[in-house]
C-alpha cells in the first residue's frame, strides 16, 4: 500500500489531490479548536466528563472531539449523513423523488440540492435542540434569544461548512469526502484512546504483565482489522451468460460475466442505526436534565447502554445487548432490500440477452438473486455484530472504554481501502492514456 502512494506521488495529477484533502484534513481539525462564541466550555468539559459511558461518547467520537469541547464544529458531519440516508429512504416512498434516482446526472443533481437543504434544517434542529437543553443547565451564562442565536448560528454554519469542505474533496480531491472527513474525526482520537489503554493496562505493571497486556491489546485491534478486511472484500459472484446474436456473417456476444454480491452489502448503515436508537433515549433524557433517573426508565437506560453490558454484578442488562445485535441484523436486511433491487437486475440482465446458468430469466432469476442475498446478507450481519460487540465485551470485562469501538474502525479501514483503490484506478487511467498517446 505504501509503495502504491509514493507511486501516486509521482504523477502530478493525483499528487495534486492528495495534498489538496490533506490541506482540508487540517483545516478540519484546526476548525475544531474554534471555540463557539458565549459557550462555557469548562462547565461542559466537566459534565461531559461525569456523563463517562454514555450515549454522548458514541457522539463525541465521530466528531473527533469537537463536542465534548464545544468547538463550532461540534455537530460534525452527522446532520449531512443523517439527511442522506433519509432522502434515500424516501426514495422508495416518493414517486417523484424515485422519478429523480432514476433521471441521472439531473436527477442526482436535484436530490444533492435537496439533502444539502435538509442537512441545514437537521444541523439547525440539533443546534436549538442542544442551545436549549444544555444552555438551560449553564452551557450558555445568562441564556437570552441573542445569545441562543449566536450558539445556533455557530453550531449550524459549522455543521454546513463541513458538507461543503466534504463536497470539495470529493471534486477536487480523492475518494468520498465525506467519508474523509468522518475519518480525520475517528483517526483524531485514537492516539488518546491508545495512551488511555497504556497507562491503564501497561504503565506501573510489571514488565511481564504490562508486556502480556500490550500484546493482547495489539491483538485484538490487529484482529478486528483483519475482520473488517475480509468483510469488506468478501463477495459472492453470480456467473451471468450472454447468449451469441448473429449480425451479418459474424457472431456477436456470447461472453460471461458476473454480479458481485458484496457479503457485506449495508456496509456500516446497520450498526449506526442501531447505535442511535439505543443511545436515543439516554440523549432525550440528558436534554431534558434527568441524565440520572430513577425508577423504570432509570433501569431502561442502564440495558440500553453498552457500558453496562457484560457486567458480572448485572447480567439483566445483557438483555440491551440482545436487542442492538436484533437490531443490527434487521437493519441489514431492511436497508439491503432498499438499496439493491434483485427483480430490476434480473430484467437488466434478460433485456441483455442474458441468463444465470441453469435459472430461467425474468421472475425465478429474481428468486434466485433474493434466496442468495438471504444467506450473505446474515453472514454479513453475524460479521458485523461480531466486529462491533467485541470491544463491549473488553469494555464490559476489562472496562477498557475506548472510542474507537468496532464502528469506528469499520470506516477507518474501509475508507481507507475505498481510497486506495481510487488512487490505483486513476494511476490505471493515465497509464491507459499514456499507453494511447
């Protein structure tokens, strides 16, 4: 990989780009420093401090630290990547926005326009929400309306500059720049998650033990690496042939080809649907100031905390567990069956002239494609449950807390490989082109 980008840097295009999102990247975490104007970040630094283990972390760590210092770019990325995912969900219940999927460079033009326009409304919903919430609680000293709208503003327009600054990677750089800018954000952090795990596991230890300790650490995080790996890269091929047409004297067609199945076909969609509906609670609960509550909703809130799971002492909470592995293999399916479409392929394929071997066109492809997806799309499912329960299982057992869980490092690793190939497809272009004069 490291000869591939010293490869890249050589040819001037692409050494262009890189240096253009690096230059981004550093705009990114240096925008994170900017404190929001009236904020009272020590007053937050020491509540986000007492709130250890809680919804708010999973939060924290996808802006890289911004939230938990109150930075103008506290709300990240997430207004954009939760717009995205609605608009693409309600293509499916729309007609005229489905009309816009399908009309192409126009079409895509016009749902980018509309997400940006949600992305603003989100990053403006959340930013009120939190000025309220936790302005309330001594956030904001001597909250008034002009206050609250310079907290707002800051928190919006920094939220929107993100999906601009993302939008211009993705044009003028390389690979998908929102992407890059949720991984600077995850990256930003693992430096003081691993410095956590060595003072805590290996400093003061004895030169056994502590050397017994890091080894197991490096382990774990080289084995979800591997995980990731073979989960992105793993697929299943559906052999298609294409029968021979006579145009004159000569035979046309008659090659094969294939449909790659990625086994992994939600990507990390899933745990982040279930990660936010189980931290949901805990977030409405904060922000309405009963962070601690008793009764029912207390012990509701313990289950659905990852911190509370694997715990000897309260095996009951175990039961949260269950519910985000039910979770994440629901929304496997749920978001695989609005982002692949089995009965719209299988009619590409017989307008083609093609055919899977031994299935007949049409409908019993469609059957076909639908009882295979079935069975890649679990193990998929059981391989990101796996990824993503193991460091609760370390949190739970060892309370080892880090914020670089198994989410996390599913998109370190896959926009880091999704960038690697772009740069190798780009190198392959010019060299095409160099090849042809």
């Amino acid at each position: 990989m490291l000869k591939k980008i010293a490869d890249a840097f050589r040819i001037k295009d692409i050494r262009k780009r890189i240096l253009f999102v690096l230059l981004c990247l550093v705009v990114i975490r240096v925008g994170s420093q900017i404190p929001v104007p009236g904020v009272n970040r020590e007053f937050f630094a020491k509540w986000f401090e007492a709130q250890a283990g809680n919804a708010f972390n999973f939060f924290d760590a996808f802006t890289g630290g911004s939230f938990s210092s109150m930075s103008i770019l506290a709300l990240s990325i997430t207004p954009y990547i939760t717009s995205s995912i609605i608009i693409q969900l309600l293509t499916i219940a729309i007609p005229a926005l489905e009309e816009m999927q399908k009309d192409g460079e126009d079409g895509r033009k016009k749902l980018t326009a509309i997400t940006r326009y949600v992305t603003i409304g989100l990053a403006m919903f959340e930013s009120i929400a939190m000025t309220v919430g936790f302005g309330n609680q001594g956030l904001v000293p001597d909250l008034n309306f002009l206050k609250g709208l310079t907290v707002v503003a800051s928190l919006t327009a920094g939220s929107t500059f993100l999906m601009w600054i993302g939008e211009q990677i993705s044009e003028y750089g390389i690979g998908n720049g929102i992407s890059m800018v949720l991984l600077i954000n995850i990256v930003s952090r693992v430096p003081q998650d691993l410095t956590g795990l060595f003072e805590q596991f290996v400093k003061g230890k004895t030169i056994a033990r502590g050397g017994l300790a890091a080894i197991i650490i490096i382990a774990v995080i080289l084995a979800l690496v591997v995980l990731v790996i073979l989960l992105n890269d793993a697929e299943r091929s559906i052999p298609v042939q294409y029968s021979r047409k006579m145009a004159g004297r000569h035979a046309m067609g008659g090659q094969s080809s294939h449909i790659p199945l990625k086994v992994n076909t939600a990507g990390v969609i899933p745990v982040i649907f279930a990660s936010s509906i189980m931290e949901f609670p805990g977030i409405i609960a904060t922000f309405t100031g009963h962070s601690n509550p008793g009764g029912w909703f207390g012990g509701l809130l313990g289950i659905l905390s990852s911190n509370n799971w694997f715990r000897a002492t309260k095996p009951w909470n175990n039961i949260g567990l269950l519910i985000y592995i039910a979770l994440v293999v629901f929304f496997a399916y749920f978001y695989t069956s609005i982002t692949f479409n089995p009965l719209e392929i299988a009619d590409n394929i017989k307008k083609q002239g093609g055919f899977v071997p031994g299935i007949r066109p049409g409908k019993p492809t469609s059957d076909y494609l639908n009882r295979i997806l079935k069975y890649i799309i679990f193990i998929g499912a059981t391989g990101l449950c796996i990824i993503a329960v193991l460091p609760f299982f370390f949190n739970g057992i060892f309370k080892a807390s880090v914020s670089f869980g198994g989410t996390s490092i599913i998109i370190i690793v896959g926009v880091i490989l999704e960038t690697v190939k772009q740069i190798e497809s780009m190198m392959v272009v010019r060299n095409y082109k160099g090849f042809l004069g």
